[in-house]
C-alpha cells in the first residue's frame, strides 16, 4: 500500500494541495496518507521551518507532496527555508522539471522537455560570507553530484524512450566547476554508449540556451544543467505549458521522492479560492509515475487534466488567464479520472 506525506506548507500550498489528494485519493484508493508541517507558518509556531517528525515521516513513507512555503528575501534569525532544508537532508539530488504542452493554457504545442536540474550544490551550497562590504557565494560542483545526475538524466531517458540530451553549462566562463560538470556527463554519456544505448548528446552556453528557451523551445528534449541555471530556465520553460500555475516537479533521491509545484506559495492571491491546483495534480502524478511506477494511473491523471483543459476551452475559458477557481478545475478534472 504506497504512503504519502502531505506537507501543504503555506500559501496556496493550503489550497492546492488538499485538491491533489482527493486526486491521488481517487485513482489509489488503497493510498495511505500522513500530514506534516513545513514552512513559515511552522518557523513561526515552533521556531523550526522544518520539525524533526517532518523529516521522519517521509523517509517512512518515501513519497511526499509538498505545496510551496514563504521565505522573506531578507536574513531572518535562525530560519532556512523549508524545502532547501528539506532537499539537503533527504539527499533529494534530482529535480525533474517536465514542461508539455496542454490544451487551451500553452501558447503552442508541440513541446515536450524535461529539465533534470542538479539539486545539491552549485550556488545553493549555502555558503555565502559578508565582511566589509565584500559578499561571496561559493559554488560548489562535484565528479560526485555531476556523476549521478547524468545517471540520473539517462535512466529517465531510458524509461521514457528520450532521444537528445543538451547540457547546459557555462564553461567558457568557468572552465573548472562547469567544466567539471560537463565532462563528467559527456562521460556518463559515453559509458552508455559503450553499452550500445546511443543518443544525440549537445552542449548549449546557458544565455544561448536561454535566448533558445525562447526563440526554438520545440527542440529541447531532455536537458541537464546545474542548480541555478536550472532554476531560472525551469521558470521560462514553464511560460511554455501554460505558466506557473501548470508546471510540476519532482525532487528525487535514492528511493524517497518529494513532489512539489515549481510556483511558490502566491501570497497575492492566498486565501481568494483561484489558486490553479493543476501543477500540483500534475506534480502528484511524478510521484504516482517515478516513485510508485504505476505508469496507467499517472497516464489517468494526466489524461483527465488534458480533457479538463479541451471542456474550459470549449467554455471559452482559459484556465491561466480567468482563474475560474481551484474547486471548479478540481472537481473537473475528478469528474473526468
Ligand atoms: P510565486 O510562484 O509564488 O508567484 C509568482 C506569480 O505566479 C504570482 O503572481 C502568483 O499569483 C502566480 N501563481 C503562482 N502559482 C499560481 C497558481 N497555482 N495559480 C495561479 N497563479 C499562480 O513566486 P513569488 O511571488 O516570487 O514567491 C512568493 C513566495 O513563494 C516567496 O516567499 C518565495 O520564496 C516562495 N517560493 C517558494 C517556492 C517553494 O516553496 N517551492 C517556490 C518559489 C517561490
Ligand atoms: C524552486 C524555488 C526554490 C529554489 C526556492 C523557493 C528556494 O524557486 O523550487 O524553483 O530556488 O529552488
Ligand atoms: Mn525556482
């Protein structure tokens, strides 16, 4: 019987991510469910953004589906936040980040990436120093964390039959951490080669790569790139399937995965009802398709958020421009599973 640690966090994360349970709750009946605490909302009643028994719960049930938590962009007093925390101590090293078109919400269709973006390291080392008005971030990259998100990019090509990987670097500029990084894949690469699973291997600069994001986005297939390119580009991809209320993810690490919309916790429209629950439902089908293998159930969900999107749109709604509500697109798309 899979188990789930549901961790709502704040924001919308309180609105859509009871919406993703009744889904998953629909289409695995037999689904355990356990409830934990994260976030500035915690930080605020306990002093920890994260509470040890948080921590406990997903390693039990290793899965969980996380909604989005609040940081404040200034330093405050013994609070990190929750999902780097949460990231650095289960060892989520992968963070896969799917953009499709959708019906009615993308502005075209034919894209079809996944960005696997290195969780680990990079410029979320957490190392940052100030003295005399001098800051300094350390970006930190390994053979070690480069080594598996290349087995990583490789493993979901293999299962999902992906044809071209682009590498994402910035070598020219940093020819030791990026260099590192790049020549450590193309090695992994090659190692599958070896083995006879071929496949077309390109490095792109990150601004190219960016202005491409924009300019060419049908051509990406699978691309692998460090933590903060990846989560720059991961926003722009995400302009593709219809906006931020449409893009999931899944931070994965050694049999423990965490779901989690790629948007944050949208304290401009919290609490008003219109939240889009899509990109957690999505994000909960990751987990359903990655961490429990039940390729038809995550077939269902998605195929249900696709028909949802093709009925609004013969409504004349466009779900990412009216917002017609969380409880309307949810009990659409549970109408249609
Ligand atoms: P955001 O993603 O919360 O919001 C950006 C814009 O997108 C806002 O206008 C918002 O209304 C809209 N939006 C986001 N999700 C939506 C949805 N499901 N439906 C409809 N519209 C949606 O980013 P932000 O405003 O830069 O950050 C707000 C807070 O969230 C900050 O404290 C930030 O640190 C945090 N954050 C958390 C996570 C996370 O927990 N994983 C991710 C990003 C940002
Ligand atoms: C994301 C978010 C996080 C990140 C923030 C909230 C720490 O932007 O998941 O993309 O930078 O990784
Ligand atoms: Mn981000």
């Amino acid at each position: 019987m899979p188990k789930l640690c549901i961790i709502p966090g704040d924001g919308i994360g309180l609105e859509v991510i009871p919406a993703a349970v009744q889904v998953l709750e629909k289409i695995i009946p037999d689904l355990e469910v356990v409830y934990a605490e994260a976030g500035w909302n915690c930080f605020q009643k306990y002093g920890v953004s994260v509470l040890p028994q948080t921590m406990d719960t997903i390693r039990d049930c290793g899965a969980a589906l996380f909604g989005a938590v609040s940081s404040p962009s200034h330093q405050v007093q013994g609070y990190r936040s929750a999902i780097l925390t949460l990231r650095q101590e289960l060892d989520l090293f992968a963070n896969l980040r799917p953009v499709r078109s959708l019906p009615v919400v993308s502005p075209r269709a034919d894209i079809d990436m996944i960005l696997v973006r290195e969780n680990s390291e990079g410029l979320y080392s957490g190392l940052e120093t100030i003295q005399d008005g001098r800051a300094t971030a350390t970006r930190v990259i390994t053979r070690q964390a480069s080594f598996r998100i290349a087995k990583q990019s490789m493993r979901i090509m293999q299962q999902l039959n992906r044809k071209k990987l682009s590498i994402i670097h910035k070598a020219n500029v940093l020819p030791l951490t990026d260099g590192l990084f790049r020549d450590t894949v193309r090695e992994v690469v090659s190692s599958y080669e070896q083995q006879g699973y071929c496949i077309d291997v390109e490095e792109i600069l990150v601004d190219v790569a960016a202005f491409r994001m924009l300019s060419d986005p049908q051509k990406y297939d699978v691309l692998v790139t460090t933590n903060l390119f990846g989560d720059i580009l991961s926003d722009a991809a995400a302009y593709w399937c219809g906006g931020l209320g449409m893009a999931p993810s899944l931070n994965l690490g050694e049999g423990i995965g965490l779901a989690e919309p790629v948007h944050g916790s949208a304290p401009d429209i919290a609490g008003k009802g219109i939240a889009n629950p899509i990109a957690a439902i999505l994000s909960a089908a990751l987990l359903v398709r990655f961490i429990w293998q039940q390729q038809e159930a995550a077939n269902q969900i998605e195929a249900a958020v696709h028909q949802s999107l093709i009925e609004f749109g013969d409504l004349g709604i466009n779900p990412s421009v009216h917002m017609p509500g969380t409880q309307v697109i949810l009990n659409r798309i549970l109408a249609n599973l």
